[in-house]
C-alpha cells in the first residue's frame, strides 16, 4: 500500500496555524510604553502631582510601569498565548523593577551634583573652613572650605585600611587555607566574623572612644579613635570577600604547584592569592566604599572641628560626610554658606569613592594574572 504523495507546494495547515497564533508587532513596548507614560503624566498632573516636582516624576514613573504591566499583559493574552503573556509579564516585572531600582539612585545623584557643584572649585577644596573676625567692621564673616575635612577623611580611612586589610586577609587565608572545617578556632572566628558584620555603625563608635577613654582619659576625641572604629566596620567585609575569592580558585592549581615541590606558604603566596587578587582588591575597595561615608562612628570617635588638624592621635578631626552632616544640622551664622558647604562635601565624597574604585581596577588589571597564549 503506497502512502499518498505530499505536494511540496500545499502548506502544512496544521503546523502553520500553531506557529502563526497571533504576534504583536516587535515595536509594541515601545508604543505601551510611550502610551503609558503619556497617561500616567497627565493622570498626575490632574491630581496637582507635579506641585512638587520630584514625587510628580516619581509617580509619574511608578504609575508608567504598572500600566505598562498591566496593558502588555492583557495584550499578549489576547492576541498570543497565556505563556507568551506571562513570559513578557515576568520580563516586564525585571525590567519594572530594575528601573524602579534606578530612581532612589539617580535622585540622590542628581540632588548631590545639582546642589554641590557650585561649590566645587579651588578655593572650597584647597580652604579650611571656619569663620574670622576683622576688628575694623567687628564683622563675623563665615568661611566655606573642606580641606580640613579632605585630610581627615583620608588619614583616618588610610589607617582604618591599613590596620583592616592584613588583619583581614590573613585570617581569610587561615580559614581556608589552614583550618579544617572541625576545627574550632575555625567556627569560633567564624562566628565572630559573621557577629562583627551584623554590628551597627554607632556601636563601632561607642567601643572606640570607650576603649580610648579608659587609655588616655575623658574627651579621647582623635582621628585614631575613629579609625579603630572603622576597623571594627572593615575587618569582617574584607574576611568575607577574600575567603569567598579563595574558595574560587581551582584546587588543581594548588596541587600542581605542590606537584612541583613548592611548599604551602608559597603557593598561596605565588599561586593562590595571585589568582584571587583582582577579586581581593575589589572586596577591599567595597569595605573602604562602606566605612568612607560613615558618620555616626566618626562623629562619636573623632567629634568634629572647623580648625585643620593633621595629627590623628591627638584631638579632634573634621571628615567629609561629618561636615556634611554638621553643615546642616548645626549650621553656622550664614546657614545657607553651612548647607552649601554641606553639598559640596557630600558631592567630594562621591567623586572620592569614584577615584577609589577607578584606582582598584587598575590595580586589578596589572596585578592579575596574565592567561599565555
């Protein structure tokens, strides 16, 4: 029994209606979006949303992308199919949510530029702030500078980083280097590294300027004080961070060094951390990004001054996120020159952290290993 001959020409019917089920056209988040935003502006604007500009445009977005949730949904289920309809609501609720992530992010930066790159220039960053009296006019006039603030900030984040880093970064290498997993000292240093990461800021502080109360008195304000106080902040990020990059590198590594006769402490010092060290630099970078803009620690640890002060064991020290902190909540006699001082210290901070995590790449870079060809 001969089987009927297929024409080439006929379409196949059955496969062709369940491969052509309805598509949107491939513009149509473009046209949703739009769309949405369209009638979530004027939705907002009738409502007299955008008498405060910044919540208008926050619920501006916020009503965008829930229409466009809900409109793209709708759209894919009637003219597609239920998966395809879920599969672009999914899409859609990473994309909504994504960009809903961004708008804190981008306010913040926006806030911090508008309002502190008037004050950035020379004179503000090379200044010590403070005010002068002339004798003549008996006037008090206010000056707007952070250089005492530029100083502070460095030295006492430079001594936290370099007290944190070695103390970190040996005891990731014990951990996973040394230390078997029954070991005790293991779990205890464990767990205490997993306490010291869930410790808040302000009791960083509080234990240093303790500490130093019961070594050299009452009022123990110092740049060194606030840099222990970091420390505690520190040391366990950059435990994690390097114990984390130490487990990724391959075992195989480790036991063809040890093939070839190197004994322990050079192979992790030849092989191993120089495997791990763009990892490791990027978990150092994220710990001085997390101490550099702490207030609370600093201001209990170290108080704050207008007056420049380079030593950090003795008396007290000005930093940036402190300046701008007390430019605004303890203005001088010209307010609006102590919050204008406050922006511009909080928009030094940020391109400071900037320059940091610029410098750490290219240290990662030069320093990681080189694959052969």
């Amino acid at each position: 029994m001969t089987s009927p001959a297929i024409d080439p020409n006929r379409p196949a019917t059955g496969i062709t209606n369940s491969l052509a089920s309805g598509q949107l056209p491939r513009l149509i988040n473009v046209w949703v979006t739009v769309g949405a935003l369209v009638v979530s502006a004027g939705v907002v604007a009738l409502l007299g949303g955008y008498s405060n500009p910044t919540n208008g445009v926050t619920g501006t977005l916020v009503l965008t992308g829930l229409l466009y949730l809900i409109v793209i949904t709708i759209a894919s289920a009637l003219v597609e199919n239920g998966r395809k309809a879920v599969d672009r609501l999914v899409r859609g609720l990473v994309t909504v949510a994504f960009l809903l992530a961004l708008i804190p992010l981008v306010s913040t930066l926006w806030t911090v530029v508008s309002k502190g790159i008037g004050q950035l220039n020379w004179s503000f960053i090379s200044q010590t702030g403070g005010s002068s009296f002339d004798p003549e006019t008996l006037e008090v006039t206010q000056r707007v500078g952070a250089w005492q603030a530029i100083v502070g900030t460095l030295e006492i984040t430079g001594i936290a980083t370099l007290i944190s880093v070695p103390i970190g970064i040996l005891t990731a290498i014990y951990l996973v280097e040394y230390a078997q997993p029954s070991n005790l000292l293991r779990r205890v240093v464990t767990f205490l590294v997993d306490v010291m990461t869930g410790i808040p800021s302000i009791v960083a502080g509080l234990f240093a300027f303790a500490l130093f109360t019961l070594i050299v008195g009452p009022k123990a304000f110092s740049g060194f004080s606030a840099s222990v106080a970091l420390c505690v902040l520190m040391i366990p990020i950059v435990v994690r961070s390097t114990e984390e990059m130490l487990r990724l590198v391959p075992m195989d590594l480790r036991e063809a060094s040890y093939a070839l006769g190197v004994n322990r402490s050079l192979t992790i010092i030849k092989v191993v951390l120089r495997t791990a060290v763009s990892g490791i630099i990027t978990g150092v970078m994220l710990a001085i990004a997390r101490v550099i803009g702490e207030t609370a620690p600093i201001f209990i640890a170290a108080s704050f001054t207008d007056n420049f002060n380079a030593n950090p064991f003795n008396g007290p020290m000005q930093t940036l996120p402190v300046l701008a902190y007390s430019g605004i909540k303890f203005p001088g006699q010209d307010i609006e020159a102590s919050n204008d001082a406050a922006w511009g210290a909080a928009l030094l901070l940020v391109l400071l952290v900037v320059v940091f995590n610029l410098i750490a790449r290219i240290v990662a870079v030069v320093f990681s290993p080189k694959s052969g060809r």
